[in-house]
C-alpha cells in the first residue's frame, strides 16, 4: 500500500526516502541492463525510472510491443522485472508525450499522419512551431488511450500493491511547455469550441459582452478574433486563456488517470512533472507551476515533481532552487510532500562537444537543498547514457533514428552511453548514500522555518502565451516579468538566506493570509496585481501583518484596468517612475531608520507623494522624490522599496526584523556565500544542513537564538562542501547530542561517518560502550562521551566508531 499524507510517502506504512536513476532501457542493449542497475545501486539508489516511448514500442500501427519480440531492448517488463530482482523500486513514466529527444517528442508518425486535425494552429490562424498536439483532441484521446491500455495491462500486475516494484506513474510529460516556448498556445478549432462554452460558465451574459465585443460561438468570425485579437480586448482574452488552460490541462491529466484505473492502475501515486527551468537559472520554472498547479492539486492521489536543470548551485543561483521549491510547497495540498523527476545530473556536456563542465558539487548541493526542503523523491535525470536505433520505418529525416541526437544520446550523463563513470559519479553517489544512510529520518523532517514567508502570485507567471501583435500585452508582460523575479530573488531573496533566514511561501492569490501564522510577508510586486489580492493585503495588514515589499506599487489590475486599492490604505500615492539613461545615473539614497548607508546607483524607481503619518526610507538623489517608506497600515506595518535596491543582507535583516520575524540560526563568516537551515521530526532529532557555495574553505561558528550550538566550537566548511551536521539524533540506544561529522552509515554496533575538519568531535550519549582505536580519542564527561578524531578530514575522511553489542 502507498500513501501519500502528511507530506510524506508512506509505502505499506512506513515513510520512504526515494532516490530513483533514470536508465532508457530502450537506448541500451539488453546485456548492458544488469551493469547499469549495478552502477545505480553504487549510487546508493533505490529505485529506477524511465519513460515508456510510444514511438518505439508501436512503430506501425496495432503492432504493440512491450515484451522485446521485435527488439530485446523493448523488454519493458523484462526490464521492470529485473529491477525488482535487484530490489530497486521502479518509477514508470509512459507519456503519451516523453520529450527526450525523441521524435515528435515520443509520439509515433502514424498517430500525427492518421489525425492531421490534431496538430495545432495558433495565432493568426498560423501553423504551431513546436512539435505538440491537441491534448483533448478526440482522436488524440482515442489513440491514447488504446496506447494506456497496452502498457497497464502489462504493469498493473507490477504495481507494488499487487506484491511488485511500481510505485508511481507519470501522466505525460511537461504538460504546456512545448506550447509555451514557441508561444505557440493551442488554439485549434476543438479548443475554441471548448473555450467558449467554458467562457460562457464562467461569466454570465452581460458580462461577456463587456468582455469581449463579439459574438462568442463557433463562427469562424469568432475563432478569428479569439486567434487575432484586438487591443481592446486582448488583455481580457488573454488571462481568460491562461485559465481555460489551467482547466484544460487538468482535464486532460484526469482523462489519463482514468485511462491508467481503467485498465488496472490503482492506488499508487500519479505524478505530474513540472517544466521552467532555463540557462541555468530559476526564473521562468514557475510558468510550469501557473499552467499545472490545478492539474495535481484537483483530487488526492496526485503528485507534483520539478524540472531541475540548474547547473552549478553557486552565490549566484542557490536562492533560485529555494524559492521554487517553496512556490511548489505552496500551491499544494495539505499532504503533498516535494518531489523532483527530472533532476538533472551529470557534467553539462549535453551537446558533446564539451561545452559543460559542471563542478562536482553541483548534483550534490542541488540534493542537500532539496532534503533539506522535504523532497521525499528525487530522480536524476539522466543516470546513464545509452543509444538511439534506426527505425525500421524510414522517413528520410536525416538519420532514420529514434531521437534527435545522434547515434549515442546522453553524453552528460554520470554514467556514459558506454557505462563509464565520469568525474561527477563519486561526489554524487557520496550525497545520495549520506541522505540514505538517514532516510528514516529525512523521510519524516521538515524544514523549521523563522515567521516569515515569500509570497506566490500563479498569475504573475502566467505569461505562457502573447499574441505577437499586442503592445498591450507586451507592456503588461514586461513589468509584470521584471518585477516578479530576477532582482526581489537576487536581491531581496539571497539576501533573506545569506541572513539566516529559513522561509517557506505563501500562495496569496488562492489561499488565505494569516498574520498569526504568516508574520511577515516578503513579496515581489509589479505594477499590475487583482483586486482581490490587494484587498488580501490590505486586510492581512488591518490584522496586524508585517508586508516587505519590494518592486512597485500596484496601480492597475492584471488586466490593465486602473486599481489603486493598496497604495490608498497605505497612504501613499504612486506619481510615476524613473529610469536611468545614457546621460543620467539614476541613484538613490537611505534615509530615516536606514541612514547611514552609501548612496547608491539603480536603473529605475518608482515614487510617490506620501501622507505625513509615513516615513520616508528611500530618496532619488537630486530630486528628493520618495521611492521607499515604511508606513502603518492599521494593526500592521509595511516597508515598501520600489526600486531594486542592492543585496544589502543587513538592510533586508533590519527591516524584517522591524515587521516582526527575528533570525534565530546565523553564522560569523567573515564571507558571506553559506546557506545554512534545519530540519527536525516531532521527536526533537534535527540536522544542520550548511553548504559553503565559494570556492574557497571559511570558518564560523553557528548560533540558534543567539547562542552558539555545538559547546561553541568553531567550523571549518571546506570550499564548495555541503555538510549535514547531526543535532540530538538517535540510533538504537545511542544519541548523537551533536557531531561536526555526519552520518554515512549505521549497523548494529557501528556508526561510519564522513570527517568535515581537521580534527571532528562527536558527542554520543549512550549506555553503550565505545570501543577504542587508534583513529580517535574518548572522552567521558558524566553522561556523555566525547570522541575526538585523530585524522584530518582532507587526508582521510571516512571513520567508523564501533560499540559494544547490546548484551
């Protein structure tokens, strides 16, 4: 039995840890399965996944392959089967769409060639730039669910319910992203007959005729001005769109969910992958989270699973993986723990002509975040590289192959098409071997987190779709899109971090604020913000709220239309922005509470006329025109920086500490660049989780409310190491009060662990007795024991502490 409560995966009762290796069984040779699964078990993995490629397994029309009878590498339950052999739990990924690299994404020609009418137009009546199609198209379905068919009937019996290895199914595959990138969103003659009628139960009539100046049925007059909209409606057209999708994407995951029931699949998670993440950084990953969130939030059963494809987790990015697993957390249900299934590994060089050249750490501190934020799944994509076959069908598109890459595919991968391990290997295994040696533990821990949170707006990311035209459009997007992320994440963000500050989010467009449970609210804000959410704020700070925020003062709502709700109780009133230019530096200075600091140079700023009652924070120089102020808004409070003012960690402490939420963990580094947070379980046990992102080793200590932790002594963080600190954590009659090593493996009477200084201490407290070596020296004071090592961490890492047996 799988359950899915309480944030955790509970596998016939017991909370799992998931660490999957996606191996394509079908770009490898079936004398090449058992090294691979051999080399992902050295990982220290417990599961495999893969997708399922519809292209390959039906070539020809109702000649369905499944058992290897045409090729031995499309053995899909051979392969399910031999990793049940090995123990290893199995993640089955079956589409219809796999991207990958396949073509048409996975889906076979002769679906696409029997339906044309499923291959989308878009704007202007144009033919789509990206290679997807009509998820809700009859046919589509039709073909679909004949494909669904085919590959539950085989793997229902391998369902870990039904005593196999199974333990998740993945509907489709990044849902929306193909229609994003291309801007290319569905608009075929089926999807403008659904979008009307759900337009016209959304809205009662005379509101549509406000909306939209035309007559809405299935006229090819409509679906012209839907396709090519004019100015004057184009704003309203495009968020109704945006939530049509929203729907349209969820009905269409149920619609395989249902397929996947009928036909056996039952009771064990359904996952959704969410796609964004691009060039390395974090900041379009939540466009997956606006498009998808209704998809797994609409019933229980669901999972949703990030996209990581961020390369080194460095100074300049590790706030970007924080946020995003925040935002994900914050959209979910209750129960919903984090996943990742597409989690990038290896060395970068997806191109193989080595162009990337990620630093070890990179899947390693990428992991560490992750545990550390409550993922209870994580699948590295790709575990191992393989190859792609000719086709038996030919088509002359250039290599007759399966997939887009050549002969060889996943030349990044940790494991090469060739089953060798590059240099990303070890320090990988090392990470995915340390948070299973503790898995019980991190299967339950949360991330304990200080009173304030990063509030979530869906519909500022929902900005998948533009119709070219529209200046309109363009000018609503580009504010909303500069004032979302990049400097609130580069600046206010890091900053929070590097302060200490250990933070979830708030989804405040669809679910309540509460200012006994969420104290203060940091959050990014652009020109344009609805109605409702303004008035979610300005009741949240009547409450007693503590509001930071930082980009503009809404003065519109999301459609364009003027909405000044939040700046009136705020009693200040937005007068226009100012840009820099070529001939003018644009700089602002602090004054009030933050005086003292240095003037400094920005690109724009937003300023107001303010009341008496509200206190200046931020002037332009020259003009003395107010861009930040702190104000009383009822029983609450609000600072307002309206110009992307620097990282300035102690101006961003200062003021949320004013609003009122207070550090309670922070360090002395003399360099900033360490991300530090906690996790705890209802017994007390905790880990310190501190990863130093420099390429250079720091010293500090670690103080909680103040006080130093672990009897004040002080750190050594090796550059561009992660650690994972014990704190009064218990293991069969024995308790780590706390240890500058950290746990790598437990038995019966040994604990090995991985040395992090020049000389580690460890606290147990134990009725047990240490037994003496050579390696380390024991102390006892009163109840507890101090074993200190005797080896330097950068000459021999690995020690192991044995115990008498318990008699």
């Amino acid at each position: 039995m799988i359950e899915i409560k309480n944030k955790q995966i509970l596998i016939d009762g017991k909370p799992q840890l998931i660490m999957c290796g996606e191996i394509h069984y079908y770009r490898l040779d079936r004398s090449e399965w058992q090294d691979r699964i051999d080399k992902l078990k050295a990982s220290g993995c417990n599961a495999v996944a893969s997708y399922v490629p519809w292209l390959c397994h039906e070539e020809v029309e109702g000649q369905i392959d499944l058992e290897g009878k045409t090729r031995s590498e499309l053995d899909l339950v051979g392969f399910i089967d031999l990793c049940a052999e090995n123990n290893l739990y199995f993640f089955l990924r079956p589409g219809p769409f796999i991207m990958a690299e396949m073509k048409n994404e996975g889906i076979p020609h002769w679906v696409i060639e029997k339906h044309p009418e499923i291959v989308p137009i878009t704007w202007d009546g144009k033919a789509t730039l990206a290679k997807t199609l009509d998820y809700m198209a009859p046919n589509f379905l039709k073909e679909t669910k004949k494909w669904y068919e085919a590959v539950m009937r085989m793997t229902a019996p391998r369902l870990q319910t039904n005593g196999g290895n199974i333990i998740g199914v993945q509907l489709d595959n990044e849902v929306g992203m193909l229609s994003w990138v291309s801007n290319c969103p569905d608009l075929t003659e089926n999807v403008l007959t659904h979008f009307v009628t759900w337009l016209k139960e959304q809205y009662d009539e005379k509101t549509l005729v406000e909306r939209y100046p035309f007559k809405l049925d299935q006229s090819p007059a409509c679906q012209k001005s839907i396709r090519s909209p004019k100015e004057e409606y184009v704003s309203e057209l495009h968020f109704d769109l945006g939530y049509f999708m929203r729907h349209r994407f969820a009905e269409y995951i149920a619609t395989l969910r249902a397929y996947a029931e009928e036909f056996g699949v039952k009771e064990i998670p359904f996952i959704v992958n969410i796609h964004g993440t691009g060039g390395g950084r974090g900041f379009t990953f939540p466009i997956g989270i606006s498009q998808l969130y209704e998809s797994y939030t609409q019933a229980p059963g669901y999972l949703s699973g990030s996209d990581i494809y961020f390369g080194d987790l460095t100074m300049e990015t590790f706030q970007d993986l924080y946020l995003i697993n925040g935002f994900m957390d914050a959209v979910h249900n209750p129960d919903q723990p984090l996943t990742s299934v597409e989690f990038n590994c290896g060395d970068g060089n997806f191109g193989d002509n080595l162009s990337g050249r990620l630093d070890p750490s990179a899947a390693d501190f990428k992991t560490r975040m992750c545990m550390a934020q409550g993922n209870r799944l994580i699948n590295y994509y790709l575990m191992t590289g393989g190859r792609n076959y000719r086709m038996n069908q030919k088509r002359e598109d250039g290599n007759d192959r399966i997939a887009s890459t050549g002969e060889r595919h996943g030349f990044a991968a940790p494991i090469s098409p060739e089953g060798e391990l590059n240099y990303t290997f070890p320090r990988m295994a090392r990470s995915i071997q340390t948070m299973m040696a503790v898995s019980d533990k991190l299967a339950v821990m949360e991330e304990e987190k200080d009173d304030v949170a990063f509030g979530f707006i869906p519909d500022y990311y929902m900005t998948e779709a533009r119709y070219p035209e529209s200046e309109k459009m363009r000018e609503i997007y580009q504010n909303i899109e500069s004032n979302r992320s990049t400097a609130a994440w580069e600046n206010m963000g890091r900053a929070m971090l590097l302060a200490g500050y250990r933070f979830g989010s708030v989804d405040i467009q669809n679910k309540s604020i509460d200012a006994d449970k969420t104290p203060v609210l940091a959050l990014p804000s652009a020109r344009y913000m609805d109605q409702s959410i303004q008035e979610k704020l300005v009741n949240y700070l009547n409450d007693g709220g503590g509001l930071l925020l930082y980009g503009e003062v809404p003065t519109h709502d999301m459609e364009g239309h003027p909405c000044t709700v939040l700046s009136e109780a705020m009693d200040v009133q937005p007068t226009g922005i100012r840009l820099a230019g070529p001939t003018y530096d644009l700089s602002v200075f602090a004054e009030g509470w933050a005086k003292g600091r240095a003037e400094i140079r920005v690109h724009k700023a937003q300023v107001f006329e303010i009341e008496p009652k509200v206190e200046p924070l931020i002037r332009i120089y020259g003009t003395d025109e107010v861009c930040g102020f702190d104000t009383k808004v009822g029983k609450g409070r609000a600072v307002v920086m309206a110009t992307p003012y620097k990282c300035d960690i102690n101006l961003f402490q200062e003021t949320i500490e004013r609003l009122g939420a207070k550090v309670t963990l922070s360090n002395d580094s003399k360099y900033h660049g360490v991300f530090m947070t906690t996790t705890a379980n209802e017994l007390g046990e905790r880990f310190l989780h501190l990863l130093n992102l420099d390429g250079f080793d720091k010293e500090l200590s670690i103080y909680e409310n103040g006080e130093k932790l672990m009897d004040g002594r002080k750190l050594e963080l090796q550059s561009k190491d992660g650690v994972m600190l014990p704190l009064n954590v218990r293991f069969d009659g024995i308790e780590i009060i706390y240890g500058t090593a950290e746990v790598t493996n437990i038995e019966a009477d040994s604990i090995d662990f991985r040395l992090t200084q020049s000389e580690d201490l460890i606290v147990f407290k134990t009725s047990r007795e240490v037994v003496p070596s050579e390696n380390y020296d024991v102390e006892q004071k009163g109840e507890l024991t101090y074993l200190r090592s005797l080896k330097h961490a950068k000459v021999d890492d690995q020690l192991m502490v044995l115990f008498q047996p318990n008699l």
